[in-house]
C-alpha cells in the first residue's frame, strides 16, 4: 500500500499554508502567519448600504508572483458577496491587477463616492 508521497505531503503543507483566514478584528484577510494581508474598511455608502474598501494588499517579497495576493482577493471578494457588501478597489492590485483578470467581479464593484467611514 502506497502512502501519500513526500511530495504529496509537501504541497499539502503548502496548502495549508496558503490558507487564508478573516480577522474580523484587525479588518483582514490574512495568510495563517499574518505575513501577507489585504487590508480592507467598512464605509457607509448610498441606501444604507456597506461597502468594503480594499485599501492595501501586501505579501512579502520571497512569496510574491505566485499568486497569493489573488487568494487573498479571491477570500475578499467571496466575503463581499455572500454578505451583500459592495466593493471600493482603492489598492493599485485589485483594480489594475485582479479585477481585470477576474471581471466578474466588476458587478460588486461600487462607482459612486462614498459617504461615510464607519
Ligand atoms: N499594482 C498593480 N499590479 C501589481 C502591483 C501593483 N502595485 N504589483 C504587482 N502587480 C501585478 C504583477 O505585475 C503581476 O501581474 P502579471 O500576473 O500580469 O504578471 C501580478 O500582480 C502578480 O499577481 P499575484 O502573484 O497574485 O501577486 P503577488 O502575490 O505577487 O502580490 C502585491 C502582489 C502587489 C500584493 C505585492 O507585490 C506587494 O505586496 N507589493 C508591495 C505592496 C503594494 O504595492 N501593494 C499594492 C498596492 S496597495
């Protein structure tokens, strides 16, 4: 019986690595090592309606080109839709970068100037 291979094994931590997580508190979506985040506030915008604005991505330089700063989006965005939140990409990355890749996601986005921080 063949177990899972090192490499197998090695991916899978991997994986895990990359997982992200939501920090209600500190208002992020993170890496489990809080190495690399998207940080993002809540704003009052038009009807009463809440918006997320998504004002900085970071992920540390030997981890970058790999695709971890559109996990975090992806996070992000799956966050803002279940939950009925618009979308300001104030951070050069997601409007310049994710969204063009990903333009479904053009349809959260909010055009209007926003009201209020909350
Ligand atoms: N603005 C727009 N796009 C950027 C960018 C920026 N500041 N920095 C890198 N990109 C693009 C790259 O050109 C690359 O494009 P390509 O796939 O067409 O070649 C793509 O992002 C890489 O995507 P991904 O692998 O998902 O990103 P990453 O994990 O390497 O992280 C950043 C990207 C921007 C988060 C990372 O480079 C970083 O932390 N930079 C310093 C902080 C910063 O400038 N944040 C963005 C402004 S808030």
């Amino acid at each position: 019986m063949a177990g899972r291979g090192k490499e197998e094994e090695r991916s899978a931590a991997e994986e895990k690595k990359a997982e992200i997580k939501w920090n209600e508190e500190t208002q992020r979506f993170e890496t489990e090592d809080k190495e690399a985040y998207l940080q993002y506030h809540l704003l009052q915008i038009a009807d009463g309606q809440t918006a997320m604005d998504m004002v900085h991505t970071f992920v540390p330089r030997s981890k970058r080109g790999m695709g971890l700063a559109a996990k975090l989006c992806d996070a992000a965005f799956d966050h803002a839709r279940s939950r009925d939140l618009a979308v300001i990409p104030t951070c050069s990355y997601i409007s310049d970068t994710y969204i063009p890749k990903n333009p479904a996601w053009n349809s959260l986005v909010y055009k209007d100037e926003p009201k209020s921080s909350m």
